[in-house]
C-alpha cells in the first residue's frame, strides 16, 4: 500500500467516525464513555493525527452502533448491492412457534431492514408492546396476523398490507387457526438493528436469545 492510498484510507475512516458520531448526537466524551477508547485517542483519529489499530477501531464502531465493516470498508459499488440468494437465507426459530427469516443483504450502511415472519396459532410478538423512530410496512402472504397499534387493531389477511409510524407502540398476535407469515419491512434504528442481529447470532448458536 503506497502512502497515499494509507493517507486515504485514514482520512476516510476519520470522516466516518465524525459523521456518525455528529448523527448519533454523540459528543467526543460520550462516545468515548460508549467505546471505552480515550476522548483524547478519538479527538485525534477524527482530525488525522493518529493511526489506530484494529482494537480501537472495533471499540469505537462498537460504540456508535455499526459493524466494524463500515468503517474500514470502501464505499465501492460493489458494496452499494448485496444479491442474496434464496439458498443462503436459513429462517431462525426464536421459539418452537416462530421463524425469522432475513430478506435482505449486507450493503454498505444499510438503513432498510425485511424480515419475513412466520407465527404458528396462538404466537406473536409478546405483551410488551414495540415503539422504535422510523416506519413500518407489514405485508400479510397467507394466513392471518393481527396488529394492535396505538389504539387501533387491524386483522390482516393474504395481500393485505399495514403502514405506520413505528413510534407508535405496537404488537402483534396471530389469532387465527392456521400459520400465518408475513413480511416486515422497516427502517430500524442501528442499535435496534445490532440487537436484532445479535439476538439472531445466538439463537443461531443456541445461545439464550437476548431481549429487543
């Protein structure tokens, strides 16, 4: 690697911490309380001083929600389309009564999530009703899935489809007498979405699911 693709490679790391850290609302302390990595050692990756090591740079992307990946990788177009074959996509089961499968790929800073969801009779979501910043867009494929948001319920069936503001506190249930499955597709804030992935990695290894 010359000099120059180095003095590259720095400055766009440098850019990225900044930018997300500027998007996070987060102030050098605060991500450095987040990362466990010096206010002084972030200060300086950020305006080019230093180079860090792999250690620092796995600590402060761990601190502002993002894989280790988007920081170092380029922004290529290659990394702008993820072509994810059906074979490659294995549904995870979060209970006996429930599958999750995971539509899309793993482009460069992705903010769109699709999961497609399949609820046995009698299974849902949980009690705890769910309220995120973002959207929300469910499209019922067969069966019958019921959503409670705010105040309102909505029973969906085959090509029926439910849009809202995720803020809104939301669940759902699958009261009918067959499975239902259904697509959820949304935009997910990046902590969410590093807990959703986490959650999935464990049941994966049949480690304890960790909590939304």
């Amino acid at each position: 690697m010359s000099d120059a693709d180095l003095e590259a490679d720095v400055r766009r790391i440098a850019e990225r911490i900044r930018r997300w850290r500027d998007e996070a609302g987060l102030t050098l302390q605060e991500l450095a309380h987040k990362s466990g990595v010096a206010t002084s050692t972030i200060q300086k990756i950020e305006t080019q001083q230093m180079i860090p090591t792999i250690a620092v740079l796995l600590k402060i992307a761990r601190g502002l929600d993002h894989p280790l990946a988007d920081l170092v990788g380029d922004d290529s177009d290659e990394h702008h389309v993820v072509c994810l074959r059906a074979e490659e996509r294995h549904p995870v089961g979060l209970s006996e009564r429930m599958h999750i499968e995971r539509l899309v790929g793993d482009v460069f800073e992705p903010r769109l999530e699709v999961w497609r969801i399949t609820h046995e009779p009698g299974s849902g979501s949980g009690r705890t009703r769910i309220r995120f910043e973002g959207e929300t867009l469910i499209v019922c494929e067969c069966g019958e899935i019921t959503f409670y948001v705010g105040e309102q319920e909505f029973a969906l069936r085959a090509g029926d489809t439910l849009h809202f503001k995720s803020k809104l506190p939301h669940r759902w249930q699958n009261e009918g007498a067959d499975a239902a499955v259904f697509l959820n597709i949304g935009t997910l804030p990046r902590v969410l979405r590093a807990r959703l992935h986490q959650r999935l990695r464990n049941c994966e290894t049949d480690a304890p699911p960790e909590p939304f």
